[in-house]
C-alpha cells in the first residue's frame, strides 16, 4: 500500500471514531496504526502518556503530518541514506518531542504547524540537521498568528533581494523596502509592531538594522529578514489550507 492510502486510510479511520462518542486513548492508538510505519509505532509509544483532553490536538497534529507526508511526496521505501539514517536515529525523538508539544500548547494552529515542521524535517537537506527542525518546532508554539502575519509581510516585501545578495543583509536596501512595505497589524499602534519583531528577532527570525535617515522617519526601525525566518514561514505554510 502506497503511503498516500495509508494517510488516507489513516484519516478516514480517525474521522469514523470521532462520530463515536466513546474516542479515547485507546481507540486513537488503534487509529495509529494506518499512519505508515516506522511512524505509527513511535508515535503510539507516548500515547498513554497523555491526558485524555488533549486527545484531540494529538489527533490533529497526526492528521496534519500525514497530510503534509503526502503533500511532500516523501516515500519510506525511496529515502536517500541520509533521510534513511535521520529516519532511524534522530526523527523518533523528534516525534516524540511534537507529540509532548502538542498535548500542551494552546490553539489547534500551533499543532498544525508542528506536524508540518516534523513532516518538512525528513525531506533531504532537513533531514542533516534535526537540531534545525527541533528549533523550529520549539519556535512554532511560541509563536501565534498575529506574529506570523508580520512575518509573512516581511517575508513577502524582502525575500528576493535578500536572496539576490545571498541573505547577506544591505542595510540600504532593507531601508528601502520596509519603507515601501511596512508590515502593519491591523487596528494596532506602530509599538505593537516594534514588540512583534523584537520577539522575532528574539527567535533568530529578524535582525534589527541600522535606519537610513534620509529614507526612514525618526521613529521608525527596520528589521531585515533573515533566512531561518523564510524557511519557518515555508515550513508552515501559513494561509495554505
């Protein structure tokens, strides 16, 4: 059975025990075992850890993992050597730390970006470097939409330029495009602003630059993208649904 019926079967499975009143633990182990292998069964070692009200959210990432497995095109049966050893040694305990995450952070959003890091963590180059998925699993619950939305601005206004100079920042240009596309939060002072991308910055995301008097307003302070922070917002694919 390829992959993508056992996703399918999967999910169909799981939206059956839903229309049950009786859906517990018990019943979403049962559930785990259409998710292909090696998946299923780590995912189900930690099942009985969890408290039965966050049932749910565990059921949502694993839906959302299956998915983005599908959407990604990624084969068991076709993984290079390195995915194959990343597959063996470092994604079980990356799952396991998704599964502890997503029975206690708050917002089936934060859940759904979890699945799809772990999932994007076993394409080839990803899959060298388990401590970049594990940073950006731990930066998705930290994380809520209003921060995405500002970072999904930026993202849009400076990613070619920042591409075209090897992600290497020019502080003119980055002058330049804050200045044509200041993200904005709606409804909210430009201070709000200001606090969402310092706490980007704090993850790595943005990097503060230096304002160009003669192209910025006193009181404004450009941040350049960095590319930790595109590679988070492709990651999740935030508004892709």
């Amino acid at each position: 059975m390829s992959i993508e019926n056992k996703v399918d079967g999967g999910i169909a499975r799981v939206d059956a025990e839903r229309r049950d009143e009786t859906f517990g633990l018990e019943k979403l182990g049962r559930a785990l075992q259409y998710l292909p292998p090696p998946f299923s069964t780590i995912a189900g070692c930690v099942i009985n850890a969890l408290r039965y009200d966050r049932v749910e959210q565990l059921e949502y990432l694993i839906r959302n993992f299956g998915e983005e497995l599908k959407r990604l095109d990624i084969n068991v049966d076709n993984l290079s050597s390195e995915q194959k050893r990343h597959l063996d040694e470092d994604h079980p305990e990356l799952l396991r730390d998704a599964v502890i995450k997503a029975a206690t952070v708050r917002g089936n959003e934060r859940v759904k970006w979890l699945g799809r890091i772990l999932a994007h963590g076993l394409l080839e180059e990803p899959s060298k470097t388990p401590d970049f998925t594990e940073e950006l699993m731990r930066i998705a619950i930290a994380l809520d939409p209003v921060d995405i939305l500002v970072l999904q601005q930026i993202v849009y206004s400076q990613r070619a330029v920042m591409e075209q100079n090897s992600w290497n920042t020019v502080v003119d240009e980055i002058n330049k495009a804050w200045s044509v596309a200041t993200p904005k939060i709606n409804g909210a002072p430009t201070s709000d602003l200001y606090s969402v991308c310092v706490k980007l910055e704090g993850f790595g995301l943005l990097m503060r630059v230096e304002r160009v008097t003669s192209v910025l307003g006193v009181n404004v302070t450009p941040f350049s993208l960095l590319k930790k922070g595109a590679s988070f917002l492709d990651y999740i694919r935030f508004n892709a649904d």
